[in-house]
C-alpha cells in the first residue's frame, strides 16, 4: 500500500469525504485529491497532523505495503526481537524528523538529533568567526586613526618648528636679535616647545583639553532696565560693557590654560608618541 492508498484507507475507514479531511488540515480538497493519486506529498507537519488526525503513529506512512508485511512477519517469526528495537523519542525540534534511541543529540530541554546539532555548532562557530573578525577590524580601524593623526601632527609640527628655526637663524644672522647663548638657548627651547605644543593639538588627548577648556563662553546675568531713553541708554551700555568683559575674560583664560598646556607639552610628547605608536589613545 503505498503513500496515497493509506491515506485513502484512513478517510473511508473514518467516513470522510475529500472535502472534510482538507477543512480538518487548513486545506483545499483539490490537495488531498493529488494526495491521494500520488501527485503530490504532504509536508511534515501536515503529515503529523494526518498522523494526530486518524491516531496512527507517523512512522506508519513510512514503508510500503511490502516492507509492513515483512515487519509484520519478523515480528511474528523473531518475537524478542521486536524488545530489542530501539524506542521512537519523538521528532527532533529543529528538522521534525523522527527519532529512536541512538539518534538523538540531547532530550532535554527539547529533542535534537546530532546532525541539527552538528549544524547548529557550525552557526555558531561561524558567527563567532564573523563577531572576532569585526572585532579586529575595528581595532585596525581605530590603529589607522591613531597613525593618521600622529602623522598629521608631526608634519604640521616640524613645519612650525622649520619656520620657527629658519626665522631664528636669519634673525641672529642679520643681527635682529643679539647672537647671545642665553637668548639662542632661549629660541632653541621655544622651537621646541612649539613642535611639541602643535603635534598634540592636533593629536588630542591632555594638552589639547587644557587649552581648549580655557576658551569657554563667559555668561553674564540678563539685565534689568527701564523703557525709557536713560534705560535704554544704560541697556546699551551694559550690555557693551559685559560683551567686552566677556571677550577680555575669553583670552584671559585661553591664554592662561595655552600656556599651561605649552609648558606641559614637552614633558607629555614622549609618553603620548610611545601610546599612539601602540594603537592607543588618552581615552584608552
């Protein structure tokens, strides 16, 4: 009996029609139709609906007509054989397919034979793969960075430091400024603070966070005035006045943290270079 007749055999045997079995699995009479004539086959889980349907295990749509017989003559020939067969668990979560005792991965927290496992370990691996190798691109990614903006700096800086070097020597040579040590020592100790200064502006980190902080807006209270010409006379000129203030105290304090930063620059260089050059930064 093959695939179509037992479902056949199953229909009559419950009385029902084409039409009544398709209501019962979501399905037009037309499919259980191409069932039946072996056109076509049921998926898995319609199959197992088929199966709860009529109470007939799923493995009963498995052989033919022969291969029953000859169970069925096995059985009746090699009794304690039949003790012997390994017990059907039940249907493997992920592929549906059913298993006996030997085939299954795990049974708990749910059925899982060893080749959806052995799948489901390779996914695994694979995104695991794909998550380290994202992860070591952005970490080359951010090296790049760092390497960009050390050049940068640098280059910037050793411009600076050239003009600084060449206007010192054309003005010691044409007598501008007095040939002293004190003041070439004075000039030579400038040119490099200056190289250090420029490089870290550009590179980031401390010197540049304790230049900027000192260029912050100053804000001043709003002002109370009356409306009449001598308020609005006053109006204007306070307001004159704290814009001047605020300008004043904005290059005060700028000029205050530059030098603080341009005094601290040389001792930071050195530490800064040997971090960027291993891929770091301050905010590491």
């Amino acid at each position: 009996m093959n695939f179509g007749e037992k479902i056949v055999s199953l229909r009559k045997s419950n009385g029902m029609t084409q039409a009544e079995l398709g209501e019962n699995l979501n399905v037009t009479y037309q499919a259980v139709s191409k069932w039946e004539r072996g056109e076509s086959s049921p998926d898995f889980a319609t199959l197992s609906k088929i199966a709860k349907l009529f109470g007939v295990p799923i493995t009963y749509f498995e052989d033919g007509e022969e291969e029953a017989a000859a169970v069925e003559a096995t059985e009746q020939a090699v009794e304690p054989a039949a003790d012997n067969a390994p017990a059907m668990l039940g249907f493997c979560k992920v592929c549906g397919r059913v298993l006996h005792e030997g085939e299954e991965h795990q049974t708990k927290p749910f059925i899982l034979c060893e080749e959806c496992h052995n799948r489901n370990e390779q996914t695994r691996k694979a995104e695991a793969k794909r998550v380290e190798d994202q992860r070591k691109w952005q970490e080359e990614s951010e090296k790049r960075s760092v390497r960009r903006k050390r050049n940068i700096g640098l280059i910037v800086a050793a411009a600076v430091f050239a003009a600084l070097a060449v206007v010192g020597g054309v003005c010691f040579g044409i007598g501008t400024f007095e040939p002293y040590t004190f003041n070439i020592v004075a000039w030579a100790i400038m040119t490099v603070f200056a190289f250090t200064f420029v490089s870290q502006m550009f590179w980031g980190g401390l010197v540049s966070e304790i230049c900027t902080f000192g260029f912050i807006k100053v804000n001043f209270p709003g002002i109370i005035f009356s409306l009449d010409i001598d308020g609005i006379f006053f109006f204007i000129f306070v307001k004159l006045l704290f814009g001047f203030l605020s300008v004043f105290l904005w290059l005060a304090f700028g000029l205050i943290t530059s030098i603080v930063a341009i005094c601290a620059s040389p001792v930071i260089f050195i530490p800064k270079v040997i971090r960027m050059s291993m891929g770091k930064d301050d905010s590491d």
